[in-house]
C-alpha cells in the first residue's frame, strides 16, 4: 500500500537526505558537548517508534536543558537547512519522528522541571519533557490533578505536539481543551509565547491551538501551562456486560445526553473479553463490556449510577460489578489495562497494527459493526476497544511482522475503516496523529483546499521545511 | 491616543481605499441583483457599530444567501484586490467591521437557515447568519440548548469569528470550546471544511482554531457546526452580598476549586448595583455583589449550594437571595440584564467605552482593585461587572461622547487597564475581540515574535489583504 500514497517518497531511504555538515556538528558540540550523540545505539532509539515502519535514525541527538538552548540549536540547523525533529517520550504510534531525511534529534528528557503550580489559577507550567505521571506525583496535597491520560507515559510536550487524549476525555478532554498557553521555539529559532495565562482570550490568532496537533512540524514546544482539575471527593468503578456492540454504545450515548457526567466509559469487544480471561485468569462474559468510571461527591456518584443502571438495564446490560475503594477499582480496572498485552497473547509472537477511527457519536454502532463483520470477512483477528463517548475506537489488527502478506492486509483493513469513517462524518485519526501514516488520507478527509490551507501554514511557519520534514501534510 | 498607535494608518480616512470598479459591482450585481445594495442607508448602517469610531462605511452591501455566493463573490473581489468585510449580526464592540478602506460588505443575515440538528451527536449545523436564539427556538423539544451566551443576540458565525463568550462560559466554555467544525470560504473563494463531525480529532492542523477568533481576516465562515448540551433538570438562581470586591471574588474562585460547577457567576461592583437600585427601584445593598446561577438535579443544586452557602459566609458574604421557578430566576437576574442601562442612566446622556481585561484567577481581585483605586485617582465614572469564575471583567466608563478630552482621558484608562492586566499575567481582551481598537496592544501581549507568526498566517492565508484589511493583525 505504502507505494501507492503520496507521502510514499519521504518514507524511502535515500530519495532526500539532509545530513548536517561536519561543521554543524562541530559548532554544536561546542555549545552541548557530551549532550550531543551520534553513537549508533542512541541514534537507533531515536529512530524507530511502536509503528511498522523500519527504523530511521537521525544523525544525531542533542540532550537540551532549556528553551534557550533549542533556540540555539534551531538557528544552527536553520542556517544549513538541516532537519531538527522532537522527541519526547518516544510512545508515539504513526512513525512521527522517524527522520525520513536525517537530520538532527531534540531529546526533551532533561527539560524535565516542573517550572510552577498555581493551585489559585487551576494551572501549572511545565518544561515540554515533563512527563504526565512526574506531573501528577507534583501535585499531589494541592487537591487538583492533571487530566489527560493517553495510556503511555508520555511527555506533556508530546502530548500537545500529537494532541492527545484517553480514557477521561469524556469527562475533562483532550490535551487541546487542557492546554492554556506554550513557549515554542520557530524554525528560525524565535522564542514564542503563544497566549497569556488567562483562562480565555480573543487577542488575536490562536497560536496556541496552531501548535496543538502540529506534531513538530511547525515549531518545537519548550514549556507548556496546563489546566489542571479538582480531585473528585469520591470515584467509583463498575463493569457491565451486554448483549451486542450496538446495545453498549447506547448506553453511553444515552448517558450522555442525559447529562451524566462520566469520568470514563471504555467499551471492550467480545474477543478482547476473551483475551483479558485468558491473561488475567478472570471469567468475565465474553461479551461486550462497558468499564465504567464515576466522579464526585458521593451524592453525585449515587445519582449518576442509578441512572446508569436504569439504563443499561433498558439495553439489556448485565449486572453491575461496582468497586468503590482504591484498591478494589484498580483491581476491576485492570484487565481494561492490561488488555493490549492480553491481546497480543491471543496470538504468541504477533504484533498489533492499531487503528484510531473517530465518528459522531450516532454513528458509533454502525461503524463498529460494519468493522466487525468486514473482520470476518477477511478472517482478520482483531480485538476493539471503544473511547465510546467520544466515538473513538481502536482495532487491535494482530498480525506476524515478518508476513509482508499479513501487514498488507491489516493496511487494507485500515484503509478500509478509514474510508468507512470518513464516510461516517468521522475522522482517521481521533487520537494517535497524522505522522508518516496518516498524512495518505488528509486529502480524503479535508479535500485539497483543507490540506492546501493546511500547507500554506507549513510554508509560511517552516519555509525550507526543516521542522519535522514528511510528516502531517504530504508534500506536493 | 490612536495618533501614537501602531494602527492608526488604517483607521484615518484616505490612506488607501479599494473601492470595487463599476465593472466589479456591475458583475456582481449580474448575480445578486437586488440583494447588492448601494445606497446610503444601508451603507452607513453596515459602516457603524457601538465603538467610538467615526462610520466607515463599505462602498457596496450584499445580503448573501449560499456558501456558493460567498465564494462566487470573494473570487470576483480577489481578481480586483477589492477589500471584503463579513457582517453578522453587528453587534461587535471593537470597531470589527468598519471598512477602513472601502470595499464589500457581505451581510450574512439572509443565510439563516438551520440545516440540521443531531440530537443524538449532541451538535448542530446551521448557516452563518443564525443568531443564538434562533437556533436555541429551533432546539426546542430536543431536551438540548446551545450555551454561547454574550449578552447580544449576536450571529453564530459572527460569534465564531470574535470569539465569543459570556456569562455561563464559566460551565460551558467560549465559543473556541463549542465549535465542531466550519465551513471557510478562503481569499481565493475556494470553499473548506476545516474539520469532520468527530468530537475529537488529531487529522492535521486544527483548522477550526484558526478561523475562530480571526474576525473575518483569514477567510469567510458560512456554516457553523456546534456542540450542544443537555438541558439541566433543574436551574437555581441566588444573589448575595459581600463587604468588597475581593470576598466576592474569592468566594467564587474557592467554589471552582472545589470543583461546584457553577452555571453562572457574575459580580457586580457596588456603582452597578447603585444603578441598578435608581434604575430599577430595587433596595439591595450598594456592595460587591454576586449573581450566582445553579444548574442540574436538584440534589445536585442542593449539593452546590450548601458549598457556596459555606463559603460565602466565610468571606463575609450576606443572606442569599434565591429563586428556583424560572419566572422568579428572572426577576431576581433582571437587574444584572439590565444593569448595562441602568449604568448608561449613572449619566444622562453618556455613552461607555467598555474595557475587557481578562486575568489569570488568583490576580482578579488584584486587578480590580488596584483599577478601582485608578477610577478614583482620576475622578471617572466607572461601574464594574464581571465574569468572575473566567478572570473577565469590563469597566464602563461613561463619558460625554460629545467631549475629546473625556474619551481621551477614557482611553489612557483603558490603556493603563490594559497594561495592569498584561503584566498580572492576563489578555487585553478576554471576549471581545481585537478588531481595530486592540490591535496597537497585541506586540505588548505576544511579543514581536508572537505578532510575527500571526502575520505570517495572515500573509499566507491573504496574501493580498482584501480580508477586512486593518483588523486583528497590524501591517507592519
């Protein structure tokens, strides 16, 4: 499939290299010393991500400190025309920052302080290699935490960089609704702040949200100020089996209309049930399953669940299994968390090639279903799993990576769901990013006027495209 | 003051005008026939809106009916270079629409129809010209409202492009946080869907977030898809009293890290509510003063309100005035509506330059103070409302329209406002926009480098400038 799309040119060795020169490199150890590598193994750890895509290391890889330093770095690269591509936590899933042209990495890992928090504005800045998990561990005994839960530990400047979310995304949103204002450094090596620290603003273009999504291909972000949301009183978990997909996703979105604020509603298929017995030894019905999360006052979570209830009993939903203490939510949580390492197990030494689909919320059923049966058709095996209030879901396509024949299918199958979704009124991607992978399908889905708007900004922000080359828009 | 400021050019008749040719307006009145008005009525109420500004009317108005007429129109205006200026409903603040150099208004008010609601995607799509209370009439019977509320009853697309916000913005979010998807007609009249139907998306550059907030300066909005909310069961109303602006304040900002979502939250300064008592022979006490709104079940009301009760008392605050049944919410947040005219009778005959500062929440009552002790050192007449649980407030500061030295002496308040609210960390414009009157502060704000990208996005995206030329982004 790869040979067909236009972004196929980037992703092939040796049709465009932009090596830096020995004396960039030179003026660059000077200012960073040992934080600049070019051994092979650090190189190569840059250089391949948890896509399918063969490793593409850069030439080399500089440990920055601060935003000063990555300006320095970025008017360096800038003179020469060299590639500079962000690095975060490395959890990305698209092949976002393999260096298709080489070029030099920025590791965030060092730009690790947590710069202030500021319980009274319900915000903390951060440096962009923060990772979320270091952030939450800081503010702990100020009573308010930080959302945004991808599943990976990433960094929060990654985070913003692929515009992330997860499982609470229903409830609090996605690292866009949870950004207040970035440093980020331009590709001529400019220091921005992108808003003030005001909780809304009408001053002019949205730089903070041009940056959100943009995946490196724009400008390097430095520093994030995050919103941050108060601690619920109490939270309470609960597990309930239905009949079918459609009777599930009804739920949810019934829920929702009605108002109940949920803290997390994750729908898992049949199959996935299967895999997680297997794993954890359980014997949960091997149906679809809803794993529910309520927050708030225990009033609240009372009001919440009896509504709940009512209305997974009108789908035809199971009994509740409820879980209120810490401890006992983790445990009935867990097979939902561990269910990408139950499923790979539903076929020993398989890799899983995920999708990311997002349709409106009325369209979620459908979408699912037709991807079901399409599964069967092609005899794929292929576990769901549902951010089911947002209408996101991700197929789990197992596969054995050293079967070209295996890997072309579950590309088939991707494209497939693709289309299906775009023809939904949805997306290809509601959260994983465009990368190398996705960037075949923007055309599809904005027309070519969208993704001609979309270039003219990578043109104007990153003229010599410098920034992250090959990813989000394809080239012409 | 404008002669000092960076703006000015474009504000002072005769620098450049783009008139449309008798050819232009010929072709377009070809197409529009009637619907093309050059008379001066009509003119002048398209060249005048509640700013200071003198009328700068646009030299032709076409009253648009299709996303093909608007792109049909601004292909025929690209060819000349002829400047194109969208009209809403009118009623920005900041001098949004004055066409500065002439050109052709597109009044959007004919493209009014609601083309599809989605109750079960909690969204709606509607054209343009729809003002909010047409669509929420039009949500009747859905069990969904939609929330963007300024005060105005201002156009949906005219909302996008400001930015928009109001009073339950503090629950529900700005209209940025509303928005799902739009369609654009870009400078070349090419026309763009910026987003799909999806709740979240990572599918490119966020498009959407560009557009709003832009004022009509990057492209035309025709059609606007928003986000719904379920109407809550029931809606509480309260008033109460507090010994000064900052108790006020920190009562609201304590309810919201307790996590109460508080429907509304708007504080009144004790000028207003002395207004307000002449206006509307009401006797509360001239004081600091909150209108507070509640919304949900009534045990979640319940819930809430035993919260704020207790922190109200802590900081000193009075007995609550409260209303449950809508007619009695109404006459108890009648003075709060009314509270603009009733300010406007502090003075016969005056007219209010309205500030807008937005600060981070813990500078709130700062700012507010250390403003009110700036109204008395220089003897103005300054009632002071505010957007209390968003950091947002705005000073009315009456003045004789007839006299230059009291705008003037209004605008080096409005000024010195401005910077207070900067260096506490906040915008100079929280909702209102930038239009002509901000834009001279948006260097303070963002910084060179900041204003740098942005025009380098209004470069990109108009290259010629015919997108209400003179807002937003000052020329270099």
């Amino acid at each position: 499939m790869h040979s067909t799309t236009p972004s196929t040119s980037a992703t092939q060795p040796g049709i465009l290299r932009r090596a830096p020169s020995a004396q960039l490199l030179a003026h660059l150890r000077d200012r960073f010393g040992d934080r600049l590598s070019t051994s092979e193994a650090v190189l190569l750890q840059h250089g391949r991500d948890e896509s399918f895509y063969p490793p593409r290391p850069p030439d080399a890889v500089v440990f920055v400190q601060s935003t000063e330093e990555v300006a320095f770095l970025l008017a360096c690269c800038a003179a020469e025309k060299t590639p500079v591509i962000g690095y975060g936590a490395g959890s990305s899933v698209e092949g976002h920052f393999l260096a298709v042209q080489g070029g030099v990495c920025v590791d965030f890992s060092q730009m690790n302080q947590v710069i202030e928090i500021r319980p009274g504005d319900l915000n903390a800045t951060v440096q962009a290699g923060v990772t979320r998990t270091q952030l939450n561990a800081a503010l702990q005994g100020t009573g308010l935490f930080f959302s945004v839960d991808p599943g990976a530990d990433a960094s929060v400047g990654g985070m913003v960089a692929t515009g992330a979310s997860g499982t609470n995304t229903v409830r609090y949103g996605t690292m866009r609704d949870n950004v207040v204002n970035l440093v980020v450094v331009t590709a001529e090596g400019q220091v921005v702040r992108t808003a003030s620290r005001a909780r809304k603003s009408s001053a002019g273009y949205n730089l903070t949200q041009v940056f959100c999504g943009s995946e490196g291909t724009l400008g390097l972000i430095t520093e994030v100020t995050v919103r941050l949301h108060p601690l619920p009183e109490a939270i309470a978990a609960a597990v309930v089996t239905f009949p079918d997909v459609r009777s599930a996703v009804q739920c949810v979105i019934e829920a929702i209309q009605h108002g109940v604020p949920l803290a997390r509603a994750e729908m898992l298929d049949g199959l996935a049930l299967r895999a997680i017995n297997a794993h954890s030894r359980t014997t949960l019905r091997e149906q679809p399953t809803l794993f529910l999360e309520f927050a708030g006052s225990q009033a609240q979570i009372d009001a919440q669940t009896e509504i709940m209830r009512e209305l997974a009993s009108h789908h035809g939903g199971g009994e509740f299994q409820w879980a209120a203490r810490p401890e006992e939510r983790s445990r009935l949580w867990t097979p939902r968390h561990h269910a990408y390492f139950a499923c790979l197990q539903l076929r020993p030494g398989s890799r899983a090639l995920s999708t990311d689909a997002c349709v409106p919320l009325s369209a979620l059923a459908d979408c699912i279903e037709q991807t079901q049966a399409d599964i069967a058709e092609h005899e794929l095996l292929v576990p769901v799993f549902g951010h089911v209030g947002d209408g996101n879901f991700h197929c789990m396509v197992l596969i054995d990576p050293h079967s070209p024949g295996e890997l072309e299918a579950a590309e088939a199958f991707g494209h497939r769901l693709v289309e299906r979704a775009i023809q939904l009124g949805g997306t290809c991607t509601g959260e994983h990013g465009v990368g190398l992978h996705k960037s075949r399908y923007l055309v599809r889905e904005h027309g070519k006027a969208g993704v001609g708007l979309m270039r003219m900004l990578k043109d104007a922000f990153d003229p010599h495209h410098i920034l992250n080359p090959g990813k989000v828009v394809p080239s012409p």
